[in-house]
C-alpha cells in the first residue's frame, strides 16, 4: 500500500468516525456546501423532519421544505457565505423556522417543534454554511407557563406550583425584596441547596452566576424589582456555582410576578443544565478548526490567523515571521511501519516543535508532514534562532516503533511578515519556496525567504521547464477547468464559460498555469499548448453535443499573443472546425488586449478567419493599455471583458466605478457585450447590475472546477 492510499484510508476512517459522532448529536446537524446544497443531513434531522438523508442531499434547504419561506434564515446563510458572519436566530419572532416536528406527531395531530438555529461559515477551500438546529420546544412551552403564572392571583398559587415542581426545569420565586419563597425539586439538585436552607434568603445567595464571557455577575434580584426591568436573561453564555463549587453551564428565562393591578411582586427564574449540548457545540466548532489527528489548528484557522496578522503588520507597523515546515525521511517512517505509525511521529513530533515556541505563537498541521508557525511580534532574527532551535530538537529527536528507531529532519523556510507584505497567498507561497530551497540545499535546514535570489531561482527553474512542458505535451498531461461566467442580472445561469489549463507533474500532481506559463511563453511553447487545449475544448463539445445545444453554453478559449501570428495554429483550428463539425456559435476565442495590440496587423487577420468560420471573439483585460479605446475600432471582436483592476475597489473607488461606466458604455455603443472580471462579491454585483454590465466572473460567481469527470462528460 502506498502512500496515498494510507492517506486516503485514514481520511475515508476519520471521515465515517466523524459521521458517527454528528448522527450520535442531539441537535440537528445540516451543512451547506457552498452553491447552497446540503451535503451533511444528521440522524436527528432525519428523525425530526422524516427527511430522508439521501433525498435532502444535494437539495437546496427551499427544495428540501418547499413550505420554507424564512427571510430571516435566507439572510443568516447569506451573512455566512458572503461576509463570514455567524448568527442565531431565537424563537422569539419565529419558533417553527423549519418544518420539524416533536415525537409523537401524527398527520392529524401534528406538534411542530420550536426551534434555535445557529448559522456560521466554516472556510475552506471554499466556503461551506453550518446550521445547528436546537430544540426549544420545553423552554417555549416554560415560558408560557411562566407568563401564565405571573398572571395568575394568589388564589392560584398553590395549583401553579404543583405543576412548577413536576416539570423538567429549575424553578426559583422571590417576592418583591427579591427574597426566595419557591424552588423546586430540579432548582434544588443544580444549585445543590435544599429549599429549607435557601427559604428567606437573597436569590443571589444560592443563585450565583456569571457570564463565562464578559465576566458579569447575576445582578440582586431586588434591583431588577426596582427598577421594573426584567429581561429575558442576564447573558448567552452562563455559568451558576453549585453550593459545593463546580460550575454548570446553564440557559435561564426571567419574569416578574404581578398582581391584577400589574405591580411588580416578586420574580421568576427558570434555568436548565445545558452543559451536554454546550459541549457538543463546542466540539463541532473545534473540529472545524482543528486537525483531528495532532489537535493543533488546521490549514483554514491557520490563514485566517496569518490574514489577521497580514492586517496587523499593515496597520500597526508590527514584524512577524511566517515559517514553513517539511519533515525529511518521514516517507520512510510511513513506509517501513504503517500510517500507525506515522500517525504517532506526527504527534510526537508536534509536541516537540510545541515545546520550542512561545506560548502566544501559533501551530498548525497544514496537511500530510508539512506544519506552519506563526511567530508575533517576532523580529527575523530571533525568529531565524527558533527555528534552528525547532530544526535542532527535531535532529536530536528519536522515533521508537517496535524494534525500529528512526532520526528523522526537518527543512524549514521563513518569511518575515512586515507593513510591505502584500497578502497570504505571496506569503505562502515565499515560505513554501524557501522550504524548498532548504531541501535543495541538503534537507534539514534553514532558509530564509530572499526576493532577489528567489527571482534568480526562478529564471533558473524556467529553463527547466522548458522540458517538462514538452514532456507534458507528449504524455498528454493537462487537464480542462472552467470558470462561469454569468449574466449580471442571472448570476446563477450558466451562459458562457472560460476554459482554463492545468497541468499535471510526473507523480500527476495539478500545476496551477502560474507555474508553467511563464517558462511556455519564454521558450515559444504556448501555440503548443493553445493547440491541445482547442482540440479538447472541440472534442468536448462533439461528446456533449446534445447538453451544450440544450442548455446554450457557451466555451471562451483563451489564445496566446505568439498564437495569434502563428499562421499554421491558424489552419490547424480551421481543420479541426471542418473535422469535428461542433456548432461554431458556442465558441469564442480570448485574446488579451496588450497581445493584440503588440501585433495588431496579424490580431485583426486571425480575428477575421475564424469570425468567418462562424467563430466569436472576447477582447480580455480591457483598460490595462494606454491607449485601449483607440485600438478598439479596429478589433473585430463580439465581447469585452473589462479588466478586474478596475472591478475589485468598484464598490469603494468612485474613480474605478466611473471608468467601468464608460468601458461599458463605449462597448455598448459598439453594440459589443460587456464582462466584468475579479467579482467577488454580492456589492461589487449590484453596483455592476446598476451601471448595467451584461456579464460577471469571478469568486463570486463561480471557483474555476475541472470541466468533465472521469469519464469525459461535462460537469458544469
């Protein structure tokens, strides 16, 4: 068995482990992937809606409930996705958000479910919606209860308290000094007082709580009589003392006791152990955040912290270094003794890189044997003699598995994190770089990031790619994405879409096309690529004929500048157009406007011999040159694709916002339709729907997806 699929085994073992403790949950459980379809239906959402989980999989929350109409939960999902915000929406203004109903229901005697939903995001690769669905069925029902017994005379008291000591929730009165006259038997067990020891005694005498959070302490209850203002509770986050100490994490509801002449008389407290729910909230937002294996945090939690310290380098002028980290031989390690045994390395050695940083300092497992540090207010230079600090621990470090004794290193790269540091992804990619030039230089090192000789590196490594590229064309290694790209008005239609390479290494590793590119337009190697990937596109649309017809998608091919005076590329498409015979009005060829306009004479005659083939044209990163609409008269082309650095600041930058204006507006007048690139956002989209852009791509819209499965069909 080999690497991989140990990896893939123990992923497929902690993934059934984690369905087990979500189906094991008293609460339900939905997750929404991140086009807003469940991917996650728990035992208990099965159990309370009678939904089946293969047949709410895959649907949105409106198709599985077509009786859903809540504008409040709508909202929540979308704080979610779009501005990453949690938040709970109480039974106060609605207790029957979803369709769930309470044991015991029948069809003629249906007994809905009040219900508490907490919605958060959980940010991956993309982003998924949380949704914790509690029932608060009993605590309705208690505080009706507690209504009815602050209205009720004192006639009735006796009745109301027969019925106060049999129901499943603490129960504490005072009167009007705020002095203790009732608690029954539950009120009794969580405080631990006996009510002939708390009789006659001040509420905060036996019931003494705090919010976890902020601190503050349950206020007399005397004052809250005074002064005529009761909440509904006194926190979201409580803890109460029992009389021998421990605390109990609890929910409480608060009223006042009135007369028939609405004067304030005592007051109510109703409260339950909530502390088994409260941990289970706690472990699925510990899960989201961590790595199972190590207990450290994960890759998601991991840049968002990097992204907070980014923020606060910029603003604050702070230094923080980043560091990257791989462990050498541990392939070896996995190999020899099992995925067991390497499970426990990585723990053991976790632990060692933890004993050697700082107790604000941060760790993460960002996947297989490769860790992050994130080092605040941390100078380069001491950072430099932590990490040979952490190298030299692991150096010294022994790992025992039976009768085998492994030494085993570690490479680390290093990065510093300043007020010129420009985002994550530059960040993790300089550490990611300099981990490897530390393996390039013999493994276990240290190396720190540096630019200059980074930029020589990659001149060297371009040469190298020179053969890769060829081999890669040879052995047929690349693959199709797509990137949709919508109608403003529609964004969910799927109308057009951008065809984008990837390519795959020697051990079939995806390459992002930043990383051959470059080398592929140095070494006249992109005709190459621009064939193969036309002759794929043309090959899809033949085997998808029917789907693509049906559902009018379009396919926008990206050509290359030295593509573009390459007369046998030129014929090459032209045969492929009469030897597939595809319907030539789904595609349009991309051409970038600095590579047109570096050789406008031959843009303008390749432009003209597929338009006559029946062929489209997209002019891409419109506004980057500086004399774009002077160019633009002579370019025969269908669609323009305004250039993102004018899209992403739109909502924030009044001059972006004019510019787009008149790109769109020149474009219309040349009766040529208009895209909007780097839409990343719900604003940025309504501020493109009110200038009236035709088209948008970007985040926002759609995350670029290989474009067919395994067997060739198409996916989007």
């Amino acid at each position: 068995m080999d690497y991989q699929d140990i990896v893939n085994k123990a992923t497929r073992h902690l993934n059934a482990v984690a369905q087990q403790v979500i189906d094991l949950s008293d609460i339900g459980i939905i997750l929404l992937d991140n086009k807003e379809r469940v991917c996650c239906w728990n035992k208990w959402m099965v159990d309370k809606s009678t939904v089946q989980q293969e047949n709410a999989v895959g649907l949105k929350l409106d198709e599985v409930f077509p009786s859903l109409s809540s504008l409040r939960l709508k909202n929540a999902i979308d704080d979610a996705y779009h501005c990453n915000m949690s938040s709970i929406l109480s039974p106060k203004f609605n207790p029957h958000i979803l369709p769930l109903f309470l044991e015991g229901s029948t069809l003629t005697n249906p007994q809905p479910m009040g219900q508490m939903l907490m919605i958060k995001p959980i940010m991956e690769e993309v982003t998924y919606c949380l949704i914790q669905v509690i029932d608060v069925s009993s605590a309705i029902a208690r505080d009706q209860m507690l209504r009815a017994h602050a209205a009720n005379s004192k006639s009735k008291e006796l009745h109301t308290r027969t019925i106060l000591s049999s129901i499943a929730d603490a129960v504490v009165t005072t009167n009007e000094k705020g002095i203790i006259d009732y608690m029954n038997n539950i009120a009794e067990k969580l405080t631990g007082w006996q009510f002939s020891e708390a009789i006659n005694l001040p509420l905060e005498a036996i019931y003494q709580v705090v919010d976890s959070q902020t601190n503050n302490k349950f206020p007399k209850a005397a004052n809250f009589i005074n002064s005529g203002d009761i909440p509904k509770s006194t926190g979201n986050n409580l803890l109460l003392t029992k009389k021998c100490g421990s605390p109990i994490a609890i929910e409480e509801s608060l009223a006042a006791i009135k007369n028939n002449q609405q004067e304030i008389k005592g007051l109510v407290i109703v409260f339950r152990d909530v502390s088994h729910s409260r941990e289970l909230v706690e472990q699925v937002n510990w899960q989201a955040t961590h790595d199972a294996l190590t207990g450290l945090y994960n890759r998601t939690e991991f840049d968002q912290k990097l992204s907070e310290l980014v923020d606060r380098a910029k603003e604050l002028n702070e230094h923080h270094t980043l560091l990257y980290l791989d462990l050498d031989q541990f392939k070896i390690v996995n190999d020899t003794c099992g995925h067991v045994a390497g499970d426990e390395l990585l723990k053991q050695v976790s632990n060692t890189i933890l004993s050697q940083i700082r107790t604000n300092d941060i760790l993460a497992r960002l996947g297989g044997d490769e860790f992050g540090i994130l080092l605040q207010n941390c100078p380069l230079g001491i950072a430099t003699n932590i990490a040979n600090n952490i190298r030299q621990s692991i150096k010294d470090f022994r790992f025992g598995w039976g009768e085998n004794s492994f030494q085993i290193g570690v490479s680390i790269g290093l990065v510093e994190i300043d007020n010129e540091s420009i985002d994550l992804k530059q960040l993790l990619s300089a550490a990611d770089a300099a981990c490897y030039a530390a393996k390039d230089n013999g493994r276990n090192q240290v190396h720190v990031y540096d630019k200059e000789a980074s930029d020589a590196a990659d001149r060297h490594g371009e040469m190298q790619w020179f053969s890769r590229i060829q081999q890669a064309l040879e052995e047929n290694r690349f693959c199709l994405y797509g990137q949709v790209i919508a109608p403003v008005l529609a964004p969910d239609k799927v109308e057009h879409i951008e065809v984008l390479i990837r390519m795959l290494d020697e051990n079939f590793n995806i390459l992002p096309p930043g990383a051959f590119i470059p080398a592929a337009e140095r070494f006249n190697l992109m005709s190459a690529i621009d064939r193969w990937v036309v002759k794929n596109v043309f090959t899809l649309i033949k085997d998808n004929r029917d789907k693509i017809v049906n559902e009018n998608i379009h396919f926008a091919i990206n050509l290359s500048g030295n593509t573009l005076s390459d007369k046998e590329t030129l014929l090459y498409i032209i045969d492929l157009l009469t030897r597939f015979d595809i319907p030539r009005e789904r595609i349009s060829f991309e051409i970038t406007e600095t590579s047109a306009i570096a050789n406008l004479s031959a843009a303008t005659n390749f432009i003209n011999a597929l338009k006559s083939q029946g062929c489209r044209f997209s002019l891409d990163d419109f506004g980057s040159g500086l004399s774009s609409f002077a160019y633009l008269k002579a370019m025969p082309v269908d669609f323009l694709k305004i250039d993102g650095a004018f899209i992403k600041d739109i909502v924030k930058d009044p001059i972006d916002r004019e510019m787009v204006k008149s790109i769109n507006q020149i474009g219309h007048v040349m009766n040529l339709q208009t895209i909007a690139e780097f839409v990343e956002n719900d604003e940025t989209l309504a501020v493109l729907k009110e200038i009236g852009v035709d088209h948008a791509q970007g985040y926002g819209i759609s995350k670029p997806i290989p474009l067919t499965d395994e067997k060739g069909r198409l996916t989007l």
